[in-house]
C-alpha cells in the first residue's frame, strides 16, 4: 500500500527518478542498460533525476519519488550517501545482490580480515569494516535480488512501480524452475545446491549451465532452513557447506533465520 499510495498522490506529474550505485561493479546498471528500447519506453514515463552509470553530475535533487540502490554501503561517504537518499526519497528499491545481501565481498568478513587487506594495500592504512547489506542502514522498501539482477524481473518491478501497482515477487525455490526446465539435480548428485532454500525468478540460470546455486538471491518466504541445513550438515563437511553459503552473503542471512527458528546455534564465524 505504500507504493499505491505515493504514486496515486503524485499521479499528475512524472515521478522523479535516480539510479544510484555505492560500492559495485555496476553490473546491475549495465543489465538495464541492456534491455534496450523497453527500458527506454520505461525511461520515457519517468522524469531521471540521477543515473550514475552515465553521468556524474553533482546530484541536486532534494527529492525523489523513487530511489534505486545498486552496491553495498562500504566506505563512510556510500553510508553518508545512503542515508541522505533514504530521507530525500519516498520509495527506495535496492538492486541486485550487493546491496540485498552484501555480495561477493561479504566474504571478506569470514577470513582474516587485516591479512586479507594487507594483500591488496600493502602499505595503506585502509579502513577496513564489517560489511553488511543496505537494510543494516537504513530502511528498504523493495528488493530486487540477484546478481546480475534479470533483465525481465527488473523491467517488470520497474514498470510496476511507475503504474502504481505493488509489485511481487512469487516466493519459490530456485528448485521448482530448475526441475520445470528439465535440469539434472545437482545436489542429488552429491554437490551443495542452495536451490532448496533460495528465492526463484533467475529462472535457475546457473543450473542451465550445470552450476549450483549458491543462493545470490536470498531466501524465499517460508524456506525450510533448518530442515535443510540439517541435510546439508549431515552429508558434507562443515567449511565446504560455509564456503558455498559465503560466496553471495547468503551465510549471515542463513544463520540469522536459523537462529529464529531457535532450533540450533551455529557460530557463523569459522
Ligand atoms: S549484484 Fe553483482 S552485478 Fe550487481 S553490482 Fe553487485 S556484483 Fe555487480
Ligand atoms: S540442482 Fe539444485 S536447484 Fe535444481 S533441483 Fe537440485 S537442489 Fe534444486
Ligand atoms: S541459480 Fe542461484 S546463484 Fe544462480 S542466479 Fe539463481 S539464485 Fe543466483
């Protein structure tokens, strides 16, 4: 109702619109870059304010109807940003897996952090935080997951929000467009696949190329964490089921369903 709400009151103009990376590859941006003229046709129903990908203009804008968020708050000045465009905009959507989840630098946050710096910055003093998803900062009204996000998920959310509808995301496993494709079950074929528990709609794209999934689009409503983390515990090493959970930032949001559940404690930390 939120989103009913804000586009019906400002249904007269075009809503204003930025596009906004922190830390990231910007992989995300270049995927709506890519859907060519349907994002055009998008474009055209909204009035741009900010597109990081290909400009960087001072933003000046002191409002925004709605906010995209590619990448993950890392340095002082992403939060500093973040936090500014969480008060100056009425709806803020994060995109793709860096800024839902904490990405593929999360990882850093389970080794050893100052040696790990040290291999990059060999003299610098680098500041060198934890790193966490965006809603650790501020509050999150939509997610868009994946990394990259999908090009049809996106277009779809995006023309939702410009049409006032409240957009969904159905909450499946990655198991069910996996098995509707016809793909080989990995995991019954004794790899860790994270499909059981992880949120559909990338159209199982890393099993069509005989990858597993290692969970970049978060959990879906109702998984059944516990039942299977019990599986994957029982049938393979400890660090090997961590790795793969760790690979996306799957591994804190994981852990911290477990311990809702309240039915077993495992140190997320090695
Ligand atoms: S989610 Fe993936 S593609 Fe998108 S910005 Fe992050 S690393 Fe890049
Ligand atoms: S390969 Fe993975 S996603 Fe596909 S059915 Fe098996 S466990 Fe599920
Ligand atoms: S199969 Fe899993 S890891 Fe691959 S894109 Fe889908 S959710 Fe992400």
């Amino acid at each position: 109702m939120y989103l009913l709400n804000m586009i019906r009151n400002r249904r007269t103009k075009k809503p204003k619109v930025a596009i906004v990376s922190l830390t990231s590859c910007e992989g995300c941006q270049f995927v709506m870059l890519d859907q060519g003229q349907r994002f055009l046709d998008w474009l055209k129903k909204t009035n741009l304010e900010e597109f990081r990908l290909v400009e960087d203009e001072p933003m000046t804008a002191k409002h925004y109807d709605i906010c995209f968020i590619e990448g993950n708050p890392v340095t002082r000045d992403n939060i500093k940003l973040l936090k500014h465009l969480r008060k100056t905009s009425d709806l803020l959507v994060v995109v793709g897996n860096c800024a839902a989840l904490g990405g593929v630098w999360e990882v850093k946050n389970y080794q050893s952090k100052q040696k790990t710096i040290k291999q990059v910055y060999k003299k610098l003093k680098v500041e060198n935080p934890d790193i966490k998803e965006v809603n650790n900062f501020v509050k999150v009204d939509f997610t868009i997951p994946t990394c990259p996000i999908d090009g049809d998920e996106f277009m779809r959310i995006a023309n939702n929000l410009i049409d006032g509808l409240d957009p969904k995301i159905p909450q499946n496993p990655v198991c069910y467009e996996c098995q509707t494709s016809g793909y080989e079950c990995l995991l019954l074929k004794g790899e860790i696949c994270l499909g059981p528990i992880t949120l559909a709609g990338c159209k199982a794209v890393c099993l069509k190329s005989k990858q597993a999934c290692w969970g970049c689009r978060g959990l879906f409503d109702n998984a059944k964490v516990f039942n299977f983390m019990t599986h994957l515990l029982n049938n393979f090493p400890r660090e090997q089921v961590y790795r793969v959970m760790e690979v996306f930032g799957a591994k804190d949001t994981i852990m911290a369903e477990l311990a809702r559940e309240q039915k077993i404690k495992i140190p997320i930390k090695k």
